[in-house]
C-alpha cells in the first residue's frame, strides 16, 4: 500500500490515515481506495463512473457511493468543497487531485521575497473584495434547547423572516400549534382545539399559517390568520377535507401567488403525488405524480419561489433528489442517495439544498455534489432547515422506543417484554429450534445485532461501518448467522463472535431463509410496482443471483419459505403458491380474503398466518392429506407480529413505537 502526501498531509493507505502535524484521521478503507484512484492519476479528471468502477468491481453503479466518499475525503482534508485546494469538482465530468509539487517555493531568491509578500497580501484584498461572499458554512459545533417545555414538540416552521417559528406541542389528539418569537422566546398557542397537528406552512407575508387537522380520522387543510403586532390568532378557515386522498408532506409550502404547495397519497392504491392548490378558486393540479417504484416523501418550495424540490424513494435502499421547475414544469434529478430522507429544504441562497438523513445532515448543491454536516448525534433528525442568515440550523430530533415482547399458544393473555431499551429494538429472527432469536438494535444510533438466549442479550455483529441491514437468516446447524447491507454479506459466527464479509456485485435483496441441501439464501427484492418483492436465491458460492420466474415471468410475493427438500412456497394476500421440483407454479391453499401476512412450512405442514382487527388466526394445513387445525389469538393492541416460533408455540410482537421529540438549534 502506498504513502504519499497531499499538500501538508501525509496519506498511508495501509492504514487508512490521513494526518498532519497536530491532525489525524482514520478513513473508511472505500475511502481511501477512491482517494487511490484519484492520486494514481493526479491532475487528470476521473469520471465518477471510473472511479466506481475501480473501488466497487461488479456492482451495479451508484453515484451517491463515490459522492460520499468524496464529502468524506474533502472533510478529512480539511477543504471547503465550494473552494477546494486538493479535490476539484469537474461539473458532469469527474473529479481530479490537484498534482502535489515538491520544493518549488525553494528555488526562489530570499531577496524577492518580500516583494513576493507584499504582493500576494495585495491580490488576496483585491481577490477577496470583488469576490461575492457566497461560501456556504458547514461547520456547526453547538447544540441548543429551542423551548423549556417538557411535552413533545415537533413540525418546526420558520417564518420567511426568520422571527418567529410555528411548531405543534402535544400527544396525538392532544395538540395544539404554537409559535415562538425567537429573539424574545415569546411564545402563544394559536389553537383552541385539542387535535391531531402537522405539515405547517407560512404564507409568504408571514400573517397566517397552513396546517392539516385530524379530528376522528377525518383530515382537513385549513389556514389561520395571525396579528403578529399583537401575538394574536384570528380567523381560521377550513380550504379542503381530503376523501379520497391524504396529505403526507412534512409541510405545506405557501408560494406567492396565494397557491399552496403538498404532497399527497390516493387511500385507494397508495399512489403518491404533487400539486398546487389556488386558495381562491380551490382548483387543484397535479404537477408530479410517482410512478413504478417512485415515492414522493418530501418537497420544498426555494426561497425565491420558482423550483421544488422533491426527496423520493426510488428502489430498494435508494432515494432520489429531483428539483421541478415552476416556469417550464421541467424535473432535474440532482442526486441518488441511501438510507431515507426525513426532511429537505432549501438554502437561502437558492442554490443548495439541506438533507435530514437519519442521523446526520447533509448539504446538497444542485450540481449534485453532497457534504456532510458533522455534529454528535444518535437521534433522529427530521425536517431540519437553515435560518434566514444560514449561521444556523433548527430541527427536530426524534428518539424511538421499541420493544420486543413475547406471547405464548399457552398463556395468550400474558405478554412479556424480552427486550426492553430506550431505543429501536426490531425484527427478531428464531434460530431453527426456537430456544433463542437474533434482533436488530439500535442503541446509540449504531445498527447492530444481539443475541437473546434465555434472559440475556450479547451483541454479535457491531457492524462498525454502521451499514443499513437487510434481513437476518441463521444457518441450519444454527452456529452461524447471516446479514446483508447493499454490497456486502456478512457470516457471523456465534461461537467466536466473528465475522466474514462477503461482498458481492448483485443490487441490494432482503435475507428470507436459508436453503437445507445448498449453500445458498433465499433472498427477496422490491418489484417495480414498490409493493411486492421477487424471490431469488443467492448462491453462497458463485456469489451469484438467480430470481425464479414461472411461464417466462419473475414470480412476485409478499411472504416465503422453504420445506425441507428447498421447494420455495410463496404467498400474496389470499393464495399460497409453491415451485415443483420442475420449476411449475402450484397453488396449494386459498383463503376467503386478502389476510395473509406470513407462512411457514415444516414436515409437510404448511401454516398460515392471517391478521384482522382484534385477533390472528392461524391455519395448519397438511399438505399430504389436506387436514387443517385452526386456531387464533387475541392480538394485543397496539402491537405488531413480526415472528413466530417453528411449532406455533411462542409469538414475538414489536409495541407500537413511543416517540420523544424535540426541537433544536444547531449553530
């Protein structure tokens, strides 16, 4: 592995440092190897599908994969993307390193090097006062309280001032909108109804707000006037109540010409759009509307009113950044990400956009180019926007509280918590005998793997790099477990508490079950349609991915299993299905209505799992002599079933997620 320097830092790749005189930092070994690429071919532009090409062989290509690495790499640097002095942006061409020149400032005559000063002194105040004062500030260190309050707060808006912020304080159908001056910390509750409040929005003259009500699960757009000279709330006016459709968007952005702008979804196929409604002819239009596995999360209207831009989940894992332009009704994809959006807006200078990303911001140019926003934290962020004078950040930060609990065939009507953290605890695996499961937890803002044996939990994987995990299957012999982030496989083994990764060049699947007489996984990935799933098997040797199809087309399903002789049974929402050793669809059971939310099959015997409002029931049916044992459960409420032990004997519910919220001030 080569050593090399750029600039003041010395770069050694067998370890992954970067460091200075008084500065050292460890990179992800990614990282470094686009770094390598980059100084391999030092001042020469490199294109990003070159440089994905040489660090990621085989995958199928991702920008946002070599986009981070670069935000990285520019942080570790120390250098500003918007003035860099290493790595050059090439817009829609690449990235190049600056050549690094040795002991040239040597060969110059001291005698001139006073003049040399002297001159450089005066180009830099000349430079710096016909340049526009346009760098856009990155780096924060504080964390601030916004409010003293004790109840949860939450969907921050600002006002286009920059005096005031709307939020809702309150419980579900206990809340109410409030709004805060911030230079005074005056505060006054603008509601006189307890409801359900969300998706704020100012007008742009800052004397009145947009708000969603829901009051017995009936949603409505209203708007309320505001006397700000007097901190007053005056007449509120219901626009629209929504029917056939929701609105979804985090906020409602207000423009000038008295239109307001949201995200909403169809109630009858889940279809997600944009549009405008005029607030004085009450017309809607559609602007946007999601397509195959496109769906709409989030939008922001700019400053200057003429773009939005729009956050999307497009694919498994993947979430794409498009800006629509008002005057011409054009959309640009700016970027390609990963692991969710919780909140888009925009800079003030019309020019960047702010990312909420779990828990990290990110700052997005709109000539695609990304930079992380460091600062400690492990919670949440969700909607966070610059103030008027960007020398700050507000956001909301969201901790989660799930638990895993435990309900036995025997004892139904008791229910006991098993995992019980202050954080997100989730999808618990059964090893094959059901004595212990593996779980995904989220402590700390890390995504890592536990093992619950008998009372005790012990963490396997720490998964250092933090990965986005999808699924967990256990080997037969139940010594080893697996798990997948998007390129990687990783063989766990429980008797050592090692690891193997595996990366692979497949696009990103979820672990199903793992095969009896093949070293390979039943995996599944998201049709087109962004609702079903494909089954695939992964082959644990050619690192290969084989998806089934049945008369010449790729089978589609909502859950999966394998009988012992690795006949693969699927289901939909009313049938069960199973691919004969010829490679011939089957359908092997039936049900009355579109219930089914999980099977399993063992010894010939096939169980399926249907949810109703109050209860699950269950259905054995064996498949040689088609007897059929049924049973149900009373469902706890407020619970979710996420798995069940091999004989139906124990059950493993999530409870329904408590969430604490709070509003903040990054500076």
């Amino acid at each position: 592995m080569a050593r090399y320097r750029i600039g003041k830092f010395a770069i050694d790749e067998s370890r992954c440092l970067i460091s200075s005189q008084d500065y050292e930092q460890i990179v992800e070994p990614k990282v470094m190897d686009v770094l390598h690429t980059l100084y391999l071919n030092k001042g020469e532009v490199v294109s990003q599908e070159v440089i994905f090409a040489k660090v990621w062989p085989n995958a199928t290509y991702n920008p946002s994969s070599v986009q981070r690495c670069i935000a990285l790499l520019r942080k570790a640097l120390q250098e500003d993307a918007k003035n860099p002095q290493f790595i050059i942006t090439h817009p829609k061409r690449g990235y190049s390193l600056e050549k690094v020149t040795e002991g040239q400032a040597k060969t110059l005559k001291v005698q001139f090097l006073p003049l040399l000063v002297v001159l450089l002194i005066s180009f830099v105040v000349i430079a710096w006062q016909l340049t526009p004062q346009q760098k856009v500030n990155t780096h924060f260190n504080q964390l601030m309280p916004l409010t003293s309050s004790e109840l949860n707060e939450a969907n921050l808006s600002l006002s286009h001032s920059g005096k005031y912020l709307a939020f809702v304080r309150g419980d579900k159908e206990s809340q109410h909108i409030w709004i805060k001056e911030l230079l005074t910390e005056r505060e006054v509750r603008l509601t006189e109804d307890a409801a359900s409040y969300y998706a704020l929005g100012w007008s742009t003259s800052d004397n009145a707000i947009a708000f969603v009500k829901t009051v017995d699960q009936t949603q409505s757009l209203n708007t309320l006037s505001i006397d700000l000279s007097r901190f007053l709330p005056l007449e509120q006016t219901t626009v629209s109540v929504f029917n056939d459709s929701v609105l979804t968007s985090h906020h409602i952005d207000w423009g000038a010409d008295k239109r307001l702008y949201y995200i909403e979804k169809e109630k009858q196929n889940n279809d997600t759009r944009l549009v405008s409604l005029d607030l004085n002819t009450k017309q809607k239009t559609r602007l946007v509307t999601a397509a195959q596995q496109d769906w709409l999360l989030v939008s922001a209207l700019s400053k200057d009113g003429t773009k939005i831009a729009l956050g999307m989940e497009a694919g498994q894992n993947k979430y794409r950044i498009d800006v629509l332009d008002l005057t011409n009704r054009k959309l640009q994809t700016i970027t390609i990400i990963e692991d969710g959006i919780q909140g888009l807006s925009w800079h003030p200078n019309n020019q960047a956009l702010l990312i909420s990303q779990r828990n990290q911001l990110i700052h997005l140019d709109l000539g695609g180019e990304l930079q992380l926003i460091p600062f400690n934290n492990y919670q949440i962020i969700r909607d966070a926007q610059y103030t008027s004078n960007a020398e700050a950040i507000l956001m909301e930060l969201v901790n989660v509280d799930v638990d895993i609990v435990s309900q036995t065939r025997a004892k139904p009507d008791t229910l006991t918590k098993l995992v019980d953290t202050s954080s997100i605890d989730f999808l618990p695996v059964f090893s094959p005998d059901s004595t212990q499961f593996v779980f995904e937890s989220h402590r700390f803002g890390l995504k890592q793997l536990f093992l619950y044996d008998n009372g005790k939990q012990t963490r396997i994987f720490s998964n250092p790099d933090n990965h986005e995990l999808f699924g967990i299957v256990w080997s037969q012999d139940a010594r080893q477990v697996y798990t997948a982030s998007k390129d990687t496989l990783f063989k766990i083994d429980l008797s050592s508490g090692t690891y193997e990764s595996i990366p692979h060049g497949n696009h990103s699947f979820y672990l199903r079950e793992m095969y009896h007489n093949e070293n390979a996984i039943l995996v599944s990935y998201r049709a087109e349609d962004g609702q079903i799933f494909h089954p695939a098997k992964f082959d644990l040797t050619s690192l290969t991915l084989t998806p089934f199809t049945g008369s010449g087309k790729r089978l589609s399903c909502y859950g999966m299993d394998l009988d012992e002789q690795d006949q693969i049974y699927f289901s939909n929402s009313n049938e069960v299905f199973r691919v004969n050793s010829h490679g011939d669809i089957e359908t092997v059971w039936q049900a009355a209505n579109n219930d089914i939310i999980g099977i399993s099959v063992s010894n010939q015997q096939l169980a399926v799992t249907m949810e109703y409002a109050d209860k699950v029931s269950f259905q054995r049916i064996d498949l040689a002599t088609a007897k059929t044992e049924r049973w149900q459960l009373a469902q706890p409420k407020q619970h979710m079933l996420i798995n069940s032990a091999h004989d139906l004997s124990e059950f493993l519910y999530l409870t329904e997620p408590i969430r604490t919220r709070k509003l903040v001030k990054l500076q």
